[in-house]
C-alpha cells in the first residue's frame, strides 16, 4: 500500500504557496485525511514503453510549412503516441494502380513522427479508387469514405502488408475507421459480415509480414440514443446503439484474431446532442469501457474520443478541463490507448488544435491539449500504479499516482474541496497538476 501525503508544517507549506501560487490549506491532523487505496494500473499490467496518450495526424498538420520545427520541438518535449493514416487525412493514394505505389506522403507524415520522437502507430484506411470501382491511376477524393469492394479484400490485405514492410518501426496497426462503407442503409444495420471478412483479409497479411506486429479493429463508433436503438448499455446520458452492439458481438465471435479493440465515438447522443449535460455525459465512457470488459479482455483502444456539442464551441479553459476529466475516466477504466483527433486549420485560428497552425509563419507553438496529453504521458504512461484519491466536491475529478496528481473542476464555478490532505479553492474548469 501506498504510504499517505505527508503533513506538512505551516512553514513549509508558506513555501509551498509560494512557489506554486496557489492556495492550499493541509489538514492538521493526520486523523482527518482519509488514505488513498490501489486502484490499479493505467492501461495493462505488465505493459511498458507505452505512453497510452497520443493524437492523430489530420489534413493540416504539423510536418509542412515555415513553423513546422517550431511545432517539432514542441511536440517532441514528451514524446506521445502518434497515428497516421495510409489514405486520407495528409496522405495521398498510396496505389493509385495495381502494384504501383506511391508513398511520398506517406513517407513525410511517418518521417514527422520520428523526427518528433512520437510512438508511430498507422490506421488502415482508405481504400485507392480502383479497389471500389473506380478507374485505376485516378483518385477521386469525395468517395474517400467507400469501402472496398469483397473482391478487392485481398488486395487491400496487400496493401496493408506492403505498407507494414515499408514501415518496419511501425509496430501498432488499426483496420480501417469507423467501419466507413460498410453501413446498409436499405437495412439500416451495419455489415457487420463484410467488415469481420475484410478485417480478416487485412489481420492475417500484416502477421504474416511479422507475426509481432500489434492488429486490432474494429474501430468502430460508439453511437447512442437518447430514444430509439435502446440496447442495455444504458445510463442518464441514453443508449448506445443496439446495432453497434450487435456489430461488436459478430467481430469478437468471428475474427480471426486481435490484440486490441479499438472504438470511437462522442460523448454526445445523436438525437440530442450532449445530453444531460457535459459532465453527466462522460459517464458513457465508464458505461462503454465496462461493456467491452464484460466482452473481451483486450486492451481498450479509443481511437478518437469527442465530448463537445457540435452546436456550441467551448471557451478553451472549459475545452481542456471537460477533456482532462474524460482522459481521467479512461485511465481509472483501464483503457489502453487514447488518440485526440486534432482539429485542422490553415490559419493562426483554431479552436482546440493541438498547436497554432505551422502554415503560419509565427505558428507552431503548443495549444492547451498538446500540453495536456503531454502531461498525461510523462506523468501516467502504462504500467503507473494509480491510487483511488477523490475530492470532496462531486465537481472536482482526481486522477493520482504516488508523486503526482491532477485534479480537475469540471463546473463553471470557484470551487472549494478537500483532496486528500490538502484543501484547495479552484477556479471556473481549472486544471492543476499537484506534487505528492
């Protein structure tokens, strides 16, 4: 067991305040501080090296422009996870016809990464036009999204594999996105056969390149309701969706193998956006990670995660504090591996970008998620030993280790609250990093 906070002396905790500069009140009895108990680890035990926090690279990121060093040495300050597509988002058609490839994009983005010192992981997605009908040598960007068609499986599984040759460092691979193309409207269900078929094609080429190779899916998102597609995963914030249950179930039952799942989604429903509010919502993630535990012991892979409405953007100090409390409930679940999906833009204005736009000559500097993510790694990579402390307020989320905690003020008011031995006033959605 853990040994208790310290109680320290008003003179060292006048110093304290100084230097941290903020107020903090220490219990004066160690009777009235409750001990913090093991919680477990974040994400698997016996897992190392693994920094569980990252980002996916988009259109407009961080590896072209005259602030693309500035960014460089930003992100490289903590080195985090970073995942790349081989289509898509930055990338250009790696086949534009059979057996002719073309991976200069490809090349940059994954050269980005290791400049950066990131932990390279690639999605499999998307598919070159000639694997869904269209005409080889041409790439028509607004079918991005199509699915291969069945008799090109095998041809995608190619691909894949050539792509886990070119990429030997490339140890962690994701089957495609968000099962995009593989919905039947007229049966308002996914095809979820197809996919599982598919998905099989691609697993057993890349292991066949490298049976080390980390392959999972089946990324999929983890849509819900407030009324209609009920299904028993349920809570205050709606239903997730009885056809992405479904789906789930024929992947686990019918795949060929995995070494981890992988899902997606928002915290917020999709007929009423977030629902009951902010907070109450994150509560679909602890819903979600318990389900998929009752379903698999796989490591957990959120491959996107979302928890503001669409309909309102957030200030950035409220932006940072609902995602820190989210990546707080990913760790006390035990999941695995967490990718922020970074926003785009081509000019100095971006709303939750994990850095200023590198396309801009004076960008490139750190956003507040960046530094986020950053934290999380360095403090709460996988194989750290958490410890079960919470804050007396309902408002304020504690995530803690043995010499570092954060705590979070998820309300729109200064709150006050005793976090283990220490009483603390917070600002409206204010961030802290603490020393235990």
């Amino acid at each position: 067991m853990r040994p208790p906070m310290l109680v320290l002396c008003a003179t060292v905790a006048a110093a304290l305040i100084a230097t941290l500069g903020f107020a903090v009140r220490r219990a004066a009895s160690s009777n009235d501080r409750p001990e913090a108990r093991p919680l477990g680890v974040v994400g698997a035990r016996g897992v190392s090296d693994w920094p569980v926090w990252g980002f996916t690279h988009t259109d407009y990121s961080a590896d072209t422009g005259p602030a693309s060093g500035t960014a460089a040495t930003a992100i490289a300050r903590q080195p985090v996870l970073q995942n790349q597509h081989i289509m898509g988002w930055g990338a250009g058609n790696p086949e534009p016809s059979p057996g002719v490839f073309d991976f200069r994009t490809l090349d940059q983005r994954i050269a980005y990464i290791r400049k950066t010192g990131g932990v390279p992981v690639i999605t499999l997605c998307c598919a070159p036009d000639w694997m869904k009908g269209g005409r080889p040598g041409e790439t028509d960007w607004s079918r991005l999204e199509v699915a291969p068609t069945p008799e090109r499986y095998r041809d995608y599984a190619a691909l894949a594999a050539a792509v886990a040759r070119r990429y030997p460092d490339v140890r962690h691979f994701a089957v495609w996105n968000e099962l995009k193309g593989f919905f039947d409207t007229k049966g308002d269900r996914w095809r979820y056969e197809d996919f599982t078929a598919f998905y099989n094609a691609v697993y057993d080429a890349v292991k066949a390149v490298d049976p080390r190779i980390q392959v999972g899916g089946p990324y999929i998102p983890m849509y819900s309701f407030v009324q209609g597609h009920q299904s028993s995963v349920r809570g205050p914030w709606g239903s997730i969706d009885q056809r992405v249950i479904d789906a789930v179930d024929y992947w686990l039952a019918q795949k060929h193998g995995a070494d981890f799942i992988a899902v997606d989604g928002p915290t917020a429903s999709d007929d009423r956006d977030v629902y009951p509010d902010e907070v109450t919502a994150l509560g679909k993630l602890d819903a979600i990670d318990a389900w998929l535990r009752s379903k698999t012991t796989l490591p957990i892979w959120w491959s996107e995660y979302y928890v503001e409405p669409e309909s309102l953007p957030w200030a950035e100090n409220k932006r940072i504090a609902i995602n820190a409390a989210a990546l707080i409930e990913f760790a006390r679940t035990g999941v695995s591996t967490v990718l922020y999906w970074n926003n785009e833009a081509q000019d100095a204005r971006c709303q939750g970008c994990l850095w200023i736009s590198t396309l801009v000559r004076t960008g490139g500097a750190p956003g507040g998620m960046l530094t986020l993510l950053q934290n999380f790694a360095r403090w709460f990579p996988a194989g750290t030993e958490l410890l079960d402390l919470r804050a007396t307020d309902a408002h304020v989320r504690v995530l803690a280790q043995r010499q570092r905690a954060v705590v979070v003020n998820v309300s729109d008011r200064r709150v006050a609250a005793r976090v283990g031995g220490a009483e603390l006033t917070l600002a409206p959605y204010e961030v802290r990093w603490l020393d235990r």
